[in-house]
C-alpha cells in the first residue's frame, strides 16, 4: 500500500511566531497519539516553540468541530489567540452506515468552521476503511516505513498560519 504525504513545502517557512491548537478525539487512541506526535514534531522542526503549541482532547471525531470552535473562542479570551489549530480524529469503517454519517458530518462541519473562527483549521481526520490503513497513515503499520499523515498536517499549519496570520490584518 504506497501512502503518499504532502511531499515538500513549496518554501522554507519559520513558524517561531506561530501559536498552534491542536484538538483530538480520544477514540483509536494509538493511532491519535502518532499522528499527534507528528504533527507536534513536524512543527518544531519548522521553528514553531514547543510553549506555542497547545494539545487538548474531545471524547470522538463527531465532537471535533464544536470542540475546536471552543477551543479557539477561549483562547482568545486568555490573551493571545491561536494563529492556527488542527483538529485531529480518526473514523474506521465498521459494519454500519455510522461511519458515513460521523464522517460526512464532521467533514462539513470543519470546512465551514474556518469562516467562523476566522483562522485557518487543518484537515487533521482520518477516514478509513480499516484499521490497518489507519495505522499506516499514522506511521505505525509493523514492518513497513510508512508515512505519518500528522507530519503533513503539522507542515501545513506552519505553512497556513505564516502566509495568512491574524497578525497581518494589523501590518
């Protein structure tokens, strides 16, 4: 199964200034962590500073999209606010049509979160089939150098919060 990643950033970006929320559902839990620890440090290799990422968790996928609304309004409230945030979740196909619904509707709901809180949201869940493509795209598949689709997702934060920050509205 070849799993491809965002492959190169189009320029080096330094993302020191940058303050990052990351916001995950606890189911799959192992696969979350990995994806998680890739995202945190793909960021830090980018120059994000570990005291600007902020890490804070949802019980599923279907509460990411509120959650991570929350998360950004009250970290507005406590001072200076997130130039980005990346929900992560992880939805693996069972036997019934629930994943379609959790998918399809958590999907819309964090598309359409980016023009209410007014910073970029990454597309940080994973929809898959089964359990082992999951673990592959978490970097984690035993036997196999696999891609950790978290590192993508912490590339494109940096890249998103530099070009479009907040900040730039007040240059």
């Amino acid at each position: 199964m070849a799993i491809k990643g965002l492959g190169k950033v189009d320029r080096q970006y330094n993302g020191e200034c940058l303050r990052v929320g990351i916001i995950h559902a606890r189911w799959n839990r192992e696969i979350i962590d990995a994806l998680v620890k890739g995202a945190i440090e793909r960021m830090l290799s980018m120059g994000v500073r570990e005291e600007n990422i902020v890490v804070e968790s949802v019980p599923g996928s279907f509460e990411l999209p509120w959650g991570c609304r929350r998360f950004v309004e009250m970290n507005r409230g406590q001072g200076r606010p997130f130039d980005v945030v990346i929900p992560i979740g992880v939805l693996i196909k069972g036997s019934t049509m629930h994943f379609e619904y959790i998918a399809d509707s958590t999907t819309k709901a964090l598309m359409s979160l980016q023009d209410k809180v007014k910073i970029p949201v990454i597309f940080g869940l994973l929809t898959c089939m089964t359990e082992e493509q999951a673990l592959a795209r978490a970097g984690i598949d035993e036997g196999h150098t696999m891609h950790n689709h978290g590192e993508d997702w912490g590339a494109a934060a940096v890249e998103m919060g530099v070009k479009f920050s907040w900040k730039l509205d007040y240059i």
